[in-house]
C-alpha cells in the first residue's frame, strides 16, 4: 500500500514535471533550442501571477486566464527579438543567449521582487483532498495531473492535424524544404515558442500553488523538465509526458526509501537512461 | 513579350568560392527550357540563387521583369516559383498526405490560385493516392519523386524548377515522371528542368543551356542544338568529343 501510494504521489508530481517538459520539448523538436531560461519564466510568471493575486484579489484562475495569454505574448515576443537571430544549425549561439537571458531574469526577478519566497493564494483549494480506493489524494495535484493530460493530448491533436501543426512538423524535419513550400521558418518559430511559453503560463499557477517560488528557484525547474525530456526521448510531446511521469515516480520512490533520497533517485535514472538510451525511453534510435 | 522569368548577370558565392560567373537566362510562359551540364557545373546553385537559399543581388533575378533576386524563398514561392529541389527533401516522419498538406496549407493561407488539388495530383500520380498514409521514408526512389513534384505543383507555381528528378530511378520511372510534364505544362506553367541524361533533357524541352563551371556555354532550340555542340559545351573546348 505504502508503495502504491508513492506511486501515484510520483504520477502526480509527474503531471507538474509535464507541465514544464512539454514546452521545452516543442521548443527542442523544433528548432533544436535549448531554452536554459526555461525554468526562469516559470518563476518570472509565477511571481507576475502572485503579484497579480495579491494586488487585485483574484483567485488562481483568474489569475490563470491572464497569464496565459500574457506567457504567450511573451514567447513571441522572445523567440521574434532573441530567438530568431540566434536559431540555425548550430545550437552554440541559442544556448549562449539563453544562458545570458536565464542570468539576467533572475537579476530582474531580484531588483522587482527581492529574494524572498512568496506562493500563490489558493483559497483552500491545496488542502481539499479526495478519496480515491481508500487513498487520500490532494485535489491539487490531481488538477495538475488532468491538466498536464489535456495539455499534452492537445498539443499532440494540434501537431497532428492543424495547419500550424504540419507546419511546425514540416520545419522541424528540414527547415529549407519547409521554406521551399511556402512556410516562413521564423513565423513558425514565434508561434512554437509561443505555445511553448503559454504552457508554462498553466506551470507557472500551479508551481506557486503547490510550493514557494523565489528569484532564484528557475535553474531547478529547468533541470526537471530537461530531464524528463530526455528520459522521455527528446522532441517528442508524449515522451516528453511520459518521461515526466518516470521522472516524477523515480523521486517519489526515491522519497520513500529516504526522504534525502528523492531528487537524486530522479537524477539516477536520468544518468541511467543518457547512458544507456540516449535517444530516451519512448524516442526512436536515429539511424 | 517579357520573360516570366530572367536572370542577368547572375553571380553567387560560396564563401570565397564563386559558382556562378554571369549567367543569363529567360523562361516564358508556358516554356519547358532543360539545363545540362556537367556535376559541378553549378545547375543547382543557379536554381538555389533563384529560389533565394542564397544571397544574390536584386536585379540578377526578375520574375515578370520585376527585381526580386534575394527574396525569402517562401516570398519567392508565394510570388509563384516553386522548385523540386536535388534529393527531393520530403518531410520525414510525416505521410504522404501530410506532406502533400504542408504545401496546400500554405498556398490556402496566401491565397494562391492554380488548377492544383489533391485529386488532380493523384490524377497524375495514382500511386499517391494508395500510400497517401505512408511515411515518406518508406516510399521507393520514383514515388519520393511523386511527392516532392507533387508539393511542388500544390504551390501552385507559374514557374516549376526541377533540379535531377531522374536521378538514380529505373528507365521505366524516368518516363513516368517525365510523362507527367506535359500536362503540367498545359496548365501554363514554365517549367525548368535540370538533368544529367542529355537525350532525355532534350526531348523533354524546348530549349537548352548548357552550363559549364558556372558559365553557360551553349543556348540553342533543345531540337535544334547537334551532339558536337553540347560535346564541347558540356566539357569545355579543350575536350574532343568521344
Ligand atoms: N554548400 C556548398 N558549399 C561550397 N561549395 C559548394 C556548395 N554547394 C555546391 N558547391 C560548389 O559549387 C559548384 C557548383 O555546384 P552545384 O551547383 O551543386 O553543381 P551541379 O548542380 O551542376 O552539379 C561545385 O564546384 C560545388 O562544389
Ligand atoms: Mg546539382
């Protein structure tokens, strides 16, 4: 029992990891980025989401339905200033761009909201609990979980069969051919990142729901949501699901065979699966 | 009657390394003009200069005599140059259908008109149709083909350029995909075609150039030009003809 419930304890904590990885996956797939401020937006959203809360008195999902929308103004707008100049073959110059922009959010993160850890007014709803089999499982990250689902399946369904979807598939697998069909590669480009950020818009409410955030706490995300891309197989949107529940059970495990155990269980099997299959447990071998 | 498209003076580097030296040519309406040449004779640069996938000045390409050498080359298809380019970069990981999608979609978000549709592409190729769920990687050599000049023509383009559609396929694929030009051409679209197989280029054109070490060495009706010409224009006149 005690093992079937850290069981689902991991599939939850994997529904946050999701949230994360999917974005960073999409970005990856796509334009073969990187994004190391990935973590750093989460906690910038989070941050403008609790400022929002407190000053306004709104609930998580007012604040939700604002920050979504803001995240995505705000990946186009990065991928249309920063990205687009630095996106190419080589992946050196976007990872040393984003280096800088993780470096200089925090430093931002700092100046606004100094560094003390602050979360998000749930109103009650982090301490409701429902019943399920006998366990007792936080409403919470039950919410997480289902989100991250729909989250996952619709960018999936979007891919599969939309004309942005195609498009995006189309640059991903060569970018020259794309371009030779009409596609204007940089207009893609915005819209993924756009997707990928307004993602972490759903992250950014239920991080500073569930724990504290502070200026400082982007470079840990980021490592979740990198690792569960590559346990799941990079560039792949149920992969990148999948390997967040690995992730997310692998540390809950890990939890309960000491409590000091857990983030480092996670990162065990992140090294065991880059050693032994790096093209990621759900991905296809590259040859 | 202006040319639907010319180049003048076309040059274009690689790095350091210049390709073309020059090069003059015109296309008209509804015209099916080959480009032969040697490997390396710069056929594929000179296409790629056109499409934009390299830096080229303004006025070294003209579509209906307007400047528009340099332009994006998704402006370039939206203006109506569409091109089946060497090694006919399919989609991969994505169906036939899908690939097929990509340029439908995009010719529906610009407005494009032409004839093309699915239902006519499987027309001309039926083979299309009955793998439309296969992924492209799966498919043989001659049915890639299908697809990339499928893509192509759902650009709806006024200009199609060619670049080796024959390459490595069996005769009997050769002429299937050559007999798809034809029809192309009816719908009004000039068409350029790059290939190695001289016969076949002039058969299947109106006229001819002939490209040597990034100059074009000959220019002739395709029925007109002799085997002695192309010999010395394909190898240089230092070369005997065998
Ligand atoms: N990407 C490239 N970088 C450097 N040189 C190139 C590149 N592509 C082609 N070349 C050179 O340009 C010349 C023309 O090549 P290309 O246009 O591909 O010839 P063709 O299509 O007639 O066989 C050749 O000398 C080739 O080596
Ligand atoms: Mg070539």
């Amino acid at each position: 029992m005690e093992w079937f419930d850290a069981l689902v304890q991991g599939i939850l904590l994997g529904g946050m990891y999701a949230q994360y990885a999917l974005g960073m996956a999409l970005m990856f797939g796509v334009m073969r980025i990187v994004n190391i401020s990935h973590g750093d937006l989460v906690i910038l959203l989070s941050l403008i989401g609790i400022s929002m809360a407190t000053a306004w008195g709104l609930g998580p999902l007012p604040v939700l339905i604002v920050l979504v929308p803001l995240a995505v103004l705000m990946g186009w707008v990065l991928q249309k200033a920063v990205l687009n100049k630095v996106v190419g073959s080589d992946p050196l110059p976007s990872l040393i761009a984003t280096f800088g922009l993780s470096i200089a959010l925090q430093n931002l993160m700092l100046q606004i909201w100094s560094a003390n850890s602050r979360s998000l007014p749930g109103h009650g709803l982090e301490s409701q609990s429902i019943e399920i089999g006998g366990i007792y499982i936080g409403l919470l990250p039950v919410i997480v979980l289902v989100v991250a689902t729909a989250l996952t399946w619709g960018l999936d369904l979007t891919l599969k069969r939309t004309r942005f979807g195609r498009a995006l598939r189309a640059a991903s697998a060569d970018v020259e051919a794309a371009a030779m069909t009409g596609i204007n590669p940089r207009a893609v480009y915005a819209m993924a990142t756009a997707a990928a950020v307004g993602i972490l818009g759903f992250a950014a409410v239920f991080q500073s729901l569930r724990s504290t955030v502070a200026p400082a706490d982007g470079p840990a995300q980021l490592i979740y949501a990198f690792e569960a891309v590559i346990i799941g197989g990079m560039g792949a949107v149920w992969g990148a699901f999948l390997g967040s529940m690995v992730l997310g059970i692998s540390q809950a495990i890990g939890f309960r065979i000491d409590p000091g155990f857990g983030v480092l269980a996670g990162h065990i099997v992140f090294l065991i699966v880059l050693a032994t299959r790096p093209q990621g447990l759900f991905g296809k071998a590259t040859t | 009657m202006t040319a639907v498209l010319s180049t003048q003076g076309l040059i274009a580097r690689y790095g350091d390394f210049q390709a073309l030296y020059g090069v003059d040519t015109e296309l008209h309406q509804g015209e099916a003009v080959a480009l032969i040449g040697a490997n390396g004779a710069g056929k594929s640069t000179f296409l790629r200069s056109i499409m934009g996938l390299l830096p080229v000045a303004r006025d070294m390409v003209r579509l209906d005599g307007e400047p528009v050498g340099g332009t994006a080359t998704d402006r370039m298809v939206q203006k109506g140059v569409a091109i089946v380019p060497e090694g006919r970069r399919l989609f991969t990981g994505m169906s036939v259908e899908d690939n097929l999608r990509v340029a439908i979609d995009q010719a529906a978000r610009i407005g494009a008109k032409g004839g093309w549709t699915l239902p006519r592409v499987h027309q001309l190729f039926p083979i299309l149709k009955e793998k439309a769920r296969t992924q492209v990687q799966s498919l043989s050599g001659g049915q890639q083909q299908m697809v990339a000049i499928g893509r192509a023509l759902l650009c709806q383009p006024r200009v199609l350029l060619c670049d080796e559609i024959s390459l490595g396929l069996a005769p009997k694929v050769i002429r299937e995909i050559y007999a798809a030009l034809p029809e192309i051409r009816a719908t009004g679209t000039a068409v350029i075609v790059v290939e190695q197989d001289v016969g076949l280029a002039q058969s299947a054109s109106d006229r001819l150039y002939c490209m040597l070490e990034g100059r074009v060495t000959l220019t002739g009706r395709s029925a007109d030009v002799t085997r002695e010409q192309i010999g010395k224009a394909y190898f240089g006149a230092g070369h005997g003809v065998v």
